[in-house]
C-alpha cells in the first residue's frame, strides 16, 4: 500500500487577523479567557436561530410534497424560490463581491500520519513550502484541518514537542480542526448504528425496517458508512416517513 501526505493551502481574505494572532492568543491564555468562556448545551442552543429553523423546516417539507404529489407539482416553483428570498434566506452573498477562493496544492511526501516523527517532517514541509521555516516564520495560527485520524494526530503530536524551544518547533503555530464534513460522516455513521435496528425489525421507526421496505441492503460496518449512498438513503426514508404523515 502506497503511504503519503497531500495537503493543499488556501488563502484567506476578509478575517480579522488578530483572530490568528499567537502573541494575542498568548494573552487571552495568560488571562485565564479560555476558561471563562466554557460553553454549556444552553449556549449551543441560544445560538440557534429558532424562527428561521421553524420557516426552513417547513419549506423541507413543502418541498417533499411538491416533489411527490402530481397534484402540488405545479407549485414547485413558489417553494423553490421561497427558499430564495428573504426570509427564510440569509447571509446571502453579495454577488458583485464573489470571488474566487486561492488554492496551492502543495507537494506530497512519503510520509505516514500515524507515525509521530512522519507526521512532524511532514508539517515541517509543507509549513516550508508556505514560507514558514523555523528561522523565518510569522507569529500567526495556521489552521490544518482533516479527517479524525489527521486532528488526533496533530493534537497528539503538538502534546509531544510541547517543550521544545519555539512556537514552529513545537508546533504551537499549528490550530488543528476537524473538517465539517468528516463530522457530517461521523454523525451520519452516529444515526446508523443507534437507529438501524434488529435484522428484520418490525418497528416502523428504525432505519433497518424502512431499509427493507425500499430493498436496501444492511450495511456491512454501522459505524463506517459510505457517506453518499447512506445520506441518500437516510434522506428516501425521510421523504417516505413525511409523505406517510399525510396519507
């Protein structure tokens, strides 16, 4: 099997640059903010924007009806342009201000990331071919996200060089971040091992009996679902379950 790291850097425009500034991030540390600003569930929930999820959730299902029901399809087009318009749209994009995003794919190595000292000469390298080497490197976070192997790697790797003198040494120039959609992957692994159910379940509501009704097979590992194929899947019994609401 071949082994190798790719990465590739992207360029970020429009951001407060002291968000990424290590002698400020430093500070806040120091000042213990890191601490102060825990978050709890009922954090997470008053950021919610609880109206538009009402208007959008609504609209989902609208747009379920429209599809499926030959009597509604002539208002397809009023839901698809209410999803448009505002509300329920929003952070819309100024499109006389669109662009496109920079991106350099970076030279590969045959590195491997579940070896620390791979996983170090390889950040090395491509933090190189960015322009940032130990002698000559600016006091600002890069961001490197991945998949779940590549953040426990970079969070165990940054724990590991620790004590070593400097901030590209030791790494502490590295934020690690889970990219959005290997959380997607996950949660939707998440759904299907704790509703896919018994083989041959007679309850309606787990994925397992609707999966047989509809002539999907039962995937081989729950925990690691093909991510395309499950989501469509996941979102067939969700039409079928709205559509059964109104028959």
């Amino acid at each position: 099997m071949r082994v190798g790291l790719a990465a590739t850097a992207v360029e970020l425009t429009d951001f407060d640059q002291e968000a990424v500034d290590l002698m400020k991030r430093r500070q806040l540390i120091n000042q213990g903010r890191p601490k102060k600003m825990s978050l709890n569930m009922d954090d997470f929930l008053n950021l919610l924007n609880k109206p538009h999820n009402r208007i959008i959730g609504a609209l989902h299902w609208l747009q379920i009806l429209t599809a499926y029901i030959p009597e509604l399809e002539s208002y397809k087009g009023y839901v698809r342009d209410m999803f448009r318009t505002e509300p329920p749209a929003s952070m819309r994009l100024d499109r006389s201000g669109v662009r496109r995003t920079v991106v350099h794919p970076l030279a590969t190595s045959a590195k491997n990331e579940a070896s620390s000292t791979d996983l170090r000469d390889g950040l090395t390298n491509f933090l190189d071919q960015i322009g940032q080497t130990p002698d000559d490197h600016y006091p600002r976070i890069v961001l490197m996200g991945g998949d779940g192997m590549t953040f426990e790697q970079l969070g165990n790797l940054k724990q590991a060089m620790q004590r070593q003198d400097g901030p590209f040494k030791n790494f502490e120039i590295v934020q690690p971040y889970l990219q959005l959609w290997h959380t997607e992957w996950t949660d939707l692994s998440r759904l299907f091992t704790a509703h896919f159910g018994e083989a041959g379940s007679h309850d309606p509501s787990t994925i397992g009996h609707n999966s047989a009704k509809i002539g999907f097979k039962r995937p081989a590992n729950l925990a690691k679902i093909d991510y395309y194929p499950g989501s469509h899947h996941l979102y067939r019994i969700l039409d079928g379950q709205i559509l059964d609401c109104w028959r």
